[in-house]
C-alpha cells in the first residue's frame, strides 16, 4: 500500500512538471510572437514614413480656368479660324487651291466647276465613297454636283473638308446652306461651327421660322430650342412676318405644336406670378403677425405693452407693418358695430386667431385670446381646422424661403392688414 502511494505520487509530480513545462514553452512562443510583431510594426511605421517621404508633389494647379475658357470661346476669332495648326493649314489649303493630281469635278448650278482630290472628300464624309463611285467617268474622273447651292457655300464646305478652316464673314453670310451640306453629307464638324455661329445672334425675328424649320430638318436641336424660345417670347412679333405665314400654309403641325408651346409658356407664366402673388401675401400676414406681437410685447405708437405703461418714443418702428396694425387694432378695440358684420373688425379676429396658429407658447404669450383661440382650436370641425394649419403652413414655408439672414421688415406697400383672402 505505501508502494502504491509513493509511485501514484511521483506519478502526480510528473504532470504538474509537464503542465508546467507546457505553460513555460507556451510563454516563450508568446514573447517570440509579441517581439516579432513588434519589430513588425516598427518595420512598417518605417516603411510608411519613408514612402511618405518618396511621395512626389502635386502638380501645379492649371493656369487657364473654367471660367477663361468659357470666355474664349465667347470671344470673336480671327477672319480666318481654324481648328488645326497654321502649317497644316497653309499645307491642306494649297493643295486644295492648286489641285495637283486632283481625280474629281465638283459642279455647281453655273456649270462652273473646281477640282478636288476624292480620296480626300472619301476621308472626311462616310457619304462621299459611294458618290464618288457612282459618278466616275470612263477615264476615272469623278463628278460632283451641288445644284441648288450657292458657289461660295460649296466651295467652302469643300474647303472646310481639306482644312478645317473658313472665313468668319463668309461663314455668316452662307451658315444655312453649310448647316443644310454638313447635315446631308455627315460633317459633325463643321455641323458644330454652323449651330455655333446661329446661337450668336444670327436668329432675329424675320428669320426665326425658316431657321426652325432648318434646324429641325437637320436635327440642329440647340437652334430648335433657341428659334421656339424666341417664338414664344415675341409671339406678336414673329406671327406677323412673312416667314410665318408661309409656315401655316405649308407646315400645320409645326404651327400647332408652336401655339400650344405658346399657351402653355403662358399658363405657365401666370402660375408663377399666382405663387409669387400668394407667397408676398403670406409674407405679409407674417409681418402683420409679427407686428402683433411686437405691439403687445414691447408697445408702438400709442398702443402699450400689455399691462404696461406706454413709454413714449419718436424712434421710427422697424416693423412695416406696425402702422397699419396699431390702427386696426385701434378701431378692433373701439367699433360699436357688430364684429362679425364689421370687416375691419373680423380681419382683425382672424389675424389674431391666425397667430394662436403660429405662437408656440400661448400661456405666456402677451397677445390677447391667444390661448381663448388655442382651445377653440380643439372644438371646431376638422375641415376648418386644417384650413387655419394649411395657412399657417403656407406663412411659415413663405418666410423660411427669405433665408435665415434675410429680413421680413421690409417697406409695406400700404399701411393696411393684409386681407385673409383664403379664410
């Protein structure tokens, strides 16, 4: 038995030697770790700091703005503008001019013709290819024929393929005819220069219906919306011209689509002035609320403050609307008529209960029946009960719109209640 005991202890020892030895190596490992760990994070910490160091510099912000460019393009060019370097230019040009080894007649209404190159005119229109097949000769020269279009015009559109190029006066005399050629034979090109220089006051009010009927033939939107634009606001003036009327004979849908864009700019117009209309009314009950309050509060002219003694004062009410309220009052606290047939008197009742609407502290409020017209509140029908919070609404919305740094202390037209129209 002492045998027993004596092996069953030392076997105990053994493990709490092993348990021990275990949590020893375990610690070791940890420290390994741990010392690892942190020489990684110094590494890194290094690491981010040098490559914050081999970080280059920003570029410097661009000389030329937004804004300059914007100007620039505004700004008239040159008499002759070009959209590719001056050699290249003088280059294009001079083989255009001097025709060397040109293959194609271009032929106009005048049987005059020049000379062209078709690999050149194949290049700058996807349409000219299979033209310029269609039209070759025996001897492989090609034809060209623009009948209907001025000389001018298509030499410079045949120019304006070789080069890019044209001449600023010539391009305003003969844009319809360029825009009509770039459209038809697919030059976004020089499509761009042609919308370009007719939205720089080319459209007057003797042109505006040709250049829409143009411009929608040729899928110029921009000119489109500038020539209805000017439709509608100078429809008196444009309805009375040749142009339109030739229009309504030969074009009837675009007659009724241009009258009821008309109409509708139109209702549109009087909608805008109703809400600026009905917004300077709610500023005004706003004022006159606001007045109120200020009389009653502080005391004006020869009204006090509520249970107060009336400190006389020349000083100039910053209140527009003061004036106006202190004599309705005057007259709501004197009348000997009925309030309820009396209209000054019932204009005055609903400026008061239009307050109870908007205080937000009605038991220490100053302005008389303000919390008489909070409880009343509770007892009316739920139809005329939200068309006071519709109204209140609708005041509170109109001076948030001021801004929070704007004033509503503004010079009153007149020096009446504003009318509570909508009650």
């Amino acid at each position: 038995m002492s045998k027993f005991r004596t092996l069953w202890s030392m076997v105990c020892c053994q493990v709490r030697f092993l348990t021990l030895w275990s949590m020893l190596c375990r610690f070791k490992n940890c420290n390994r770790i741990y010392s690892q760990v942190a020489g990684f994070d110094s590494m890194a910490s290094s690491e981010v700091s040098t490559c914050a160091k081999n970080i280059p510099k920003p570029p410097p912000l661009p000389r030329v703005t937004y804004r300059d460019l914007q100007a620039s393009r505004s700004k008239p060019s040159s008499s002759s503008s070009r959209l590719v370097p001056q050699e290249t230019v003088e280059t294009w040009d001079k083989l255009f001019k001097q025709g060397t080894g040109a293959d194609t007649y271009v032929e106009v209404d005048d049987k005059s013709h020049f000379l062209a190159h078709s690999y050149i005119l194949a290049a700058a229109s996807p349409v000219m290819p299979q033209l310029l097949h269609k039209s070759r000769d025996k001897k492989g020269n090609a034809h060209l024929k623009f009948l209907g279009v001025p000389q001018e015009a298509v030499y410079m559109f045949i120019r304006f393929l070789y080069s890019c190029s044209y001449e600023e006066e010539e391009m305003k005399k003969y844009v319809l005819p360029l825009l009509v050629l770039s459209h038809c034979y697919s030059v976004p090109s020089l499509k761009r220069v042609c919308i370009e220089v007719l939205g720089q006051g080319w459209i007057n009010k003797e042109n505006v219906i040709d250049v829409l009927q143009l411009a929608r033939t040729c899928d110029a939107a921009r000119i489109s919306f500038l020539c209805t634009s000017m439709v509608i606001k100078d429809f008196k003036s444009v309805s009375s011209t040749e142009g339109w009327k030739v229009m309504t004979r030969g074009d009837r849908k675009l007659e009724q689509e241009l009258l009821e864009a008309v109409v509708e700019a139109d209702a549109r117009k009087k909608e805008r002035r109703k809400k600026v209309e009905e917004r300077r009314m709610y500023l005004e009950l706003y004022e006159a609320v606001e007045a109120l309050v200020h009389i009653y509060r502080e005391g004006c002219g020869t009204i006090g403050p509520r249970g107060k003694a009336l400190k006389g004062s020349k000083a100039v009410c910053e209140f527009s609307a003061c004036k106006g309220v202190e004599s309705a009052l005057r007259h709501f606290l004197g009348c000997k008529s009925s309030r309820a047939s009396c209209g000054h008197c019932k204009r005055m009742w609903q400026l008061i209960q239009l307050h109870s609407c908007l205080c937000g502290s009605s038991d220490s409020c100053e302005v008389p029946l303000c919390r008489n017209f909070k409880e009343q509140m509770k007892k009316i029908g739920k139809r005329e009960e939200s068309k006071w919070r519709l109204l209140a609404e609708n005041v509170i919305t109109a001076r948030n719109s001021l801004g929070p740094f704007s004033s509503s202390r503004r010079s009153a037209s007149s020096s009446d209640l504003p009318p509570l129209c909508m009650l």
